[in-house]
C-alpha cells in the first residue's frame, strides 16, 4: 500500500511528518482524515482536549477548570463539583463567582486568593492592603537569624 501523502500550502509530507510539525499524535491526524477532514482541517482543529474543554468567564477572563484551579489554587475537582452539581436543599447550581471565590477546606488556598487579588482579579477593595499583608508575613516567616 502506498504511503498517504498530504499538502498543506506550501508543505508536503505524510502522517508522521505533520504530526511533528503540527504538535498533534498521527493517530489523532489518522482518525481525523477518515472520519474525512483534510489534513488542513485536522490540524487546525487542534488538540481535542483544549477543542472540548469547558471555558467559563469570571470578573473579565475566561478560563477552564483546569485553568481558574491554577489561577486560584481551588482542586479542579471542588470547582467541578461545585459548577457541576445542583443543591438537593436548594436546587440550584454554585455561582461561578461563589465558586471561585469560596475558600476550600484546606489553606493554602488562602494565599493564593490574595495573590489573586494582588493582581486585580476577583474582589478589588481591600486587595492590595491583603496583598500587602501576605508579603509581610512572608517576609517575617522567611526572615534567618
């Protein structure tokens, strides 16, 4: 059987070839192609997971969840959880706000909030003091001698 070739503008190589150059896997570029998208389609598509991942918008950015778990230290798995399920009680879904912004049961989620906050996201008014106060206390904790 004869190797598959494909052009792409200017570049022509085979599946192994536009799977280094598009930072895809070739199984994925395979599935694609004969499910019967070129191989211009293929790459562009992208990486199926970023492709499917849920994004929400809070205070101005949007994000995955995997992405507010990095920017606010909250596991990806309580924010889930709590976008995710309803309230038996109440039956009603977390606000994202209150989602993000909920501190979790552990704490080292606190000095990430006000890092966070240190960088104008979430709730501004006492942000830089809080800010301000964690380097403080930083600065004490790390001090030697």
């Amino acid at each position: 059987m004869a190797k598959a070739i494909f052009t792409v503008g200017e570049q022509t190589g085979d599946y192994k070839y536009w799977a280094k150059v598009s930072g895809l896997a070739e199984v994925t570029l395979r599935r694609r192609v004969a499910d019967g998208m070129t191989m211009e389609q293929a790459i562009a598509k992208g990486k199926d997971r970023e492709s499917w991942a849920e994004q929400f918008e809070y205070d101005g950015i949007t994000d995955t969840f995997k992405g507010w778990s990095e920017r606010t230290g909250i596991p990806e798995h309580t924010l889930r959880v709590r976008l995710s399920n309803r309230n038996r009680a109440t039956d009603s879904a977390w606000t994202v706000e209150a989602a993000l912004t909920t501190p979790p049961k552990h704490s080292a989620w606190n000095k990430t909030q006000i890092e966070m906050k240190g960088m104008g996201i979430g709730k501004k008014s006492t942000a830089k003091k809080e800010k301000n106060e964690a380097d403080e206390i930083f600065e004490i904790l790390t001090r030697k001698g």
